[in-house]
C-alpha cells in the first residue's frame, strides 16, 4: 500500500506513521474500538490510502479548513485525515 501512497503523493517519502494511524482508525471507524483484526480488508484500502494522501497533504496545516501561502489560498474538504475516514468508510454500529 505504500508504493501506491508515494505514487499518489509524487515523493518518495516515509509515510507508515500516516499509513499506521490511518489504518488503526478505519478499523476502530468500521469494526468497532474492541475488534481483534490486525490486517486491513482489501475492501478498505482506497479509503485508507485517500486518507494517508489527505493527511500529508495538510502537514503543517493541521485541523484548518483553510491556508494561505504566499498569496495562493488551499481550501480542505476535510480538516483532519481522521475527518476523511468518518466522512468516506462505513461506520460501526452497535444493535442495543
């Protein structure tokens, strides 16, 4: 999934701490916080690498909806990498 992400990305950079937290919560997100899976379903990799990409691309601007750069402003659909996962993977549910 890395080779895909730096493909995305267009840098060869270390992403597995992006790629470690991304897949954590899409697991809590979707199974629940006391799931015992370890492995990612094959099913949830794009939502997981379109999260990682979310995530490096607002280092630096972390939680904002919106930057201004020299001049050149970037707006986020989403303000967190967390807030991508929520908006894009099935959430759990629990029958009470």
């Amino acid at each position: 999934m890395e080779e895909k992400i730096k493909a995305i990305i267009g840098e060869d950079v270390d992403v597995s701490v992006y790629l470690s937290l991304a897949q954590a919560e899409v697991l809590s997100w979707v199974y629940g916080k006391d799931n015992q899976l370890e492995e990612l379903p094959a099913w949830l990799e794009p939502v997981t690498i379109m999260a990682v990409v979310v995530g490096f691309n607002q280092s630096g601007a972390e939680g904002e909806s919106a930057e201004t750069v020299d001049g050149v402003q970037h707006v986020f659909k989403h303000d967190t990498m967390v807030s991508y996962i929520h908006n894009n993977a099935p959430g759990h549910a629990k029958i009470v």
